[in-house]
C-alpha cells in the first residue's frame, strides 16, 4: 500500500502535469460546458473524436451513473482523461451523493489499478449537474479516503477548483475533515 498525498489547488485543471485528468461527462459521451467544456477545447478534436467512437463501439448506449471511458490525453499534459458520469443533484435525492462518492472510488482506483502516480480531478456534478458544492465535497473527500487506503501505486491526488469561493470551501472542509478523523 502507498502513501497518497492530497492537494488542492485553485487554477485550470487542463494545464496539470499528471498522470490521469478526470472529466465529468454527458451519459452520451457528448462534451459539454465548464470543466468538460475546457478540457474538450484545450485536448484538441481527437478527444471528442476518441469519445464517440468509445460511444459507437457500445452501440451508442449511454453510460451509467459512475461508469466512465477513458481516452487518450490529446494535447493535454496527461497520459489519460478519465471521463465519468457523474450523477445529477435532484433534490433529496438519498442515491445522488453515494453515487457520486462511488465516482471518486472509481477513478481512484481506474488510476492505482493502472499504475499512474497522479491524478487531478475537479469538483465532479458541481457545475451543470448541480451538486450543491458542500455536499459534493463531503462526496469526494469520502471516497478519496475509502479508495487511497487501497492504491499501491498512486502517490498523487490533486483537487482542482477553478472558482475561488470553492478552493477556499474545500480548505476548510478538509480540514475538519481531517480533524474529526484524529478525534
């Protein structure tokens, strides 16, 4: 088992040197606005086109909640996209905020079961999905700790948020999170 390190960082998730970059992704494999929007328009064309033959070679069945493809990294600085559909926020909905904790696991682990070192991932169904920020974050801070306590190989997790109100968020979740852990 590896020691997996946990940044965060405000800034542009498609200029990160790492190994796995994470998108959330239509069902469709479509590109669509905000992170998976940058990420398609930063990548280059081959990106779209890599997805939709992804999407083509299962019949153009649409992906589940927490199943992903990956791709090629285009002219991003990666060697993988990971694009997950993540779930949509509905309100009350009891199933949306596991499902979305099982989406950090799955890329988590896509990532460690590779054999990457690093993995950037934004604040996944907080943009068109919907995700009230707080609630995705307590997502995500769960499954990254339910999936790094398995990597053996990843060493790197980078939280990236492109809007300052959540960088900041995120540094104080974090750090009652880690708190209530040692308590």
């Amino acid at each position: 088992m590896s020691k997996v390190n946990l940044s965060i960082l405000l800034g542009d998730i498609t200029v990160q040197e790492v190994d796995v970059m994470v998108n959330s992704i239509h069902p469709s494999c479509r590109p669509g606005l905000g992170v998976a929007g940058a990420i398609h328009r930063q990548g280059g064309a081959e990106i779209y086109q890599e997805c939709q033959q992804i999407h083509a070679q299962r019949g153009h069945q649409d992906l589940a909640i927490g199943e992903y493809i990956v791709t090629n990294p285009g002219r991003l600085p990666a060697k993988r996209i990971v694009h997950i559909s993540a779930p949509r926020w509905l309100e009350h909905s009891e199933q949306a905020q596991p499902e979305l904790t099982e989406c950090y696991v799955s890329v988590i682990n896509y990532a460690d079961s590779a054999g990457f070192k690093s993995i950037a991932i934004p604040a996944i169904g907080t943009g068109v999905f919907r995700f009230p920020f707080e609630l995705a974050m307590q997502a995500a801070l769960v499954g990254i700790q339910k999936a790094s306590l398995q990597c053996h190989s990843l060493e790197e997790i980078r939280l990236v948020f492109f809007k300052e109100h959540y960088y900041q968020q995120a540094r104080v979740m974090i750090q009652q999170f880690v708190q209530s852990q040692v308590e």
